[in-house]
C-alpha cells in the first residue's frame, strides 16, 4: 500500500493535493501525518522525505517527492487522475503546472490556515492579479469542457491542485465571479475537503511561524480550531 507523508492539515496545501486526489480517486494509502517543526528527532522530515518537505510518496522501495511528480506517477498507475480527453488533459496539465510554480502572491499574502476566518489587509497589485487570473482560469475549464469540474464531468489532479486554493478564498473571504464562487463551493462541498476541514479544525498543534504568517496576513476574525495542546 502507498504511504503519503504529509504535515499539519490546518497548514500544508502542498500535503492536500496528492491526499485530496487519492481520496477522491479512492486509491488506497497509509497517512503519515507529521507536524512541522516536531521536536521528536524521530519525526524530521529528512528521514522520510529527501528534500526535507512534504508531501512524500512512498511505494515500497521507491520514494516520491514533490505534489506534481506524485500526481504524475499516480497517474501511469490509476485511471481517472487526469481526464481522458487529450484537449481537456493538456489543458489541465498546463493549468496544474501554473499553479505549482506560480501565484507567489496569494501564497505569500494569503497562507492557507483552514481553520481561520481572516479579514485581510489591503491586496497588492500582485494579490489581485493572481486573484483575477486563477478565477479565469477556473471560468476558462468549466466554459471549455462543460463541468462541473475544471476537466469536465470527474475531479481529476487539475481540481486537486486548486483545493488550497478553495481553502485560501474561503478563509480570506475573496471575492469571485459567480462561476468560480460556485466551483470554489463545490470544492468546499466534497466529502474529502469536509474530512481535511473537520481533521485540521481537530489538530492540537500550533506552529509558530505559520500562525505569524496568519496574523500578519490581517485581523483574525474567528478561530474555529480546537484549543492548542
């Protein structure tokens, strides 16, 4: 069975894209959920993972780093993580490809904390351009390939990659067009995004250089987490 390391659910949007498809896709694996910055040495990234990062994929004797690669080699292994039209696939490699190396603005302005309600600062030029642009984007495949997913009928890896995402609008209450604002909730809406949401609400942890992200990002409005262990 496949093992995935991730971190801390309230935190990782990296970690989510590879659990959101697998449980989605109904791919089995083992989760290794691993907190940043455990002072267990046992629990250091770098004994599972050679960049130190997550997410990480194991498959027996083969290791697996970085959400795009292990989307790619879930894919020679399962039917279904991406579409099946040709069109449709490419375009949803070159969108998954852009949100993987892309849009610093909205991960630096706007870190994912799942369990915040957050009113941010001011956006920045910067901000709203990696706003406009990934609401286009969503417009741009549900218009293309008629929904109700960015690749059409089934979620696929592209609509993984844009689940951190869903969480970061919702959290910072972004305004969308009425299309993407639909996609955003049907996101929201499926049971692997209510299981991370309610497990992330659960976590005991606080990290403190993720939380001084939070607070710089604007004033925190509600905190739906469970108290800090």
């Amino acid at each position: 069975m496949y093992e995935l390391y991730i971190a801390n659910k309230n935190y990782s949007s990296w970690s989510l894209r590879p659990w959101v498809l697998m449980r989605t896709l109904e791919i089995p694996f083992k989760e290794h959920l691993v907190p940043f910055n455990d002072p267990d040495p046992k629990n250091d990234f770098n004994h599972f993972s050679p960049t130190g990062k997550v997410p990480c994929l194991v498959d027996g004797d083969v290791t697996i780093w970085d959400s795009l690669a292990i989307i790619e080699y879930l894919a020679e292994r399962h039917d279904g993580v991406w579409a099946e039209d040709a069109k449709a696939r490419a375009w949803s490699r070159s969108a998954s490809a852009e949100m993987h190396s892309g849009f610093q603005s909205l991960r630096n302005l706007h870190p994912m904390s799942v369990g915040l309600r957050i009113r941010p600062v001011p956006a920045t030029e910067a901000l709203r351009k990696d706003i406009a642009r990934i609401d286009a984007l969503w417009q741009q495949g549900l218009d293309s390939f008629g929904g109700p997913f960015l690749a059409g009928t089934n979620f696929t890896a592209v609509d993984a990659f844009f689940c951190p995402v869903a969480f970061r609008f919702q959290t910072y209450g972004t305004a969308l067009s009425p299309t993407a604002e639909a996609y955003k909730t049907r996101l929201l809406s499926s049971p692997a995004m209510k299981d991370w949401e309610e497990a992330a609400i659960r976590e005991p942890w606080r990290d403190l250089e993720h939380e001084e992200e939070a607070r710089a990002s604007g004033e925190i409005i509600e905190d739906r987490r469970s108290e800090a262990g």
